[in-house]
C-alpha cells in the first residue's frame, strides 16, 4: 500500500491518472505532457508497479489502463484514516 500513495504522490502521476479508465498508449499519454518520452514511460512504469494502471500488448503499442478497483480501495483506506469508525 505505500508504494500505491508514493506512486500518487507526484503530480505528474497524479495527472496520468485523470486522463481517464481509456486505453491509451504511451505516445497518446505523452501528447498531453510537455516533458520528454523516456519521463513518460518512467512514470507509467511507477504507476504500473504500484498497480494503478495495467498495461497490455497490442501489435507494436503497449495499451495502458486505469486499474479503478485499485483506486477505490485507496479511497477506503483514506476514508477510514479519515473516519475509523465509519460504516461500510
């Protein structure tokens, strides 16, 4: 679980994320960014070890997805930091 916060904890990962649950490739994502490919791919690959996204070959592309289950479950962690008693 921590890995998952560190990996949210950077804006730019942040930003990744709210793209959206489509699939896009690296290139699409990197469209939206001013930064370099090679800072792209590194911070999919933060994401994609952390579990956030997934990722799946498609001919030459590798299509990456928003894993919402993953962040659901974060979202349950934070509200019963929030609120430990709270109910289900």
């Amino acid at each position: 679980m921590p890995d998952r916060f560190r990996a949210l904890a950077d804006p730019t990962r942040r930003e990744i994320l709210r793209l959206g649950e489509g699939d896009l490739t690296a290139g699409e994502i990197a469209e939206h960014f001013e930064m370099t490919f090679p800072s792209v791919s590194h911070h999919l690959s933060i994401l994609k070890s952390a579990g956030l996204i997934t990722d799946e070959r498609e001919g030459q592309f590798i299509r990456y997805h928003l894993d919402a289950t993953v962040i659901e479950e974060l979202i349950g962690k934070l509200y019963d930091l929030i609120d430990p008693g709270r109910s289900r």
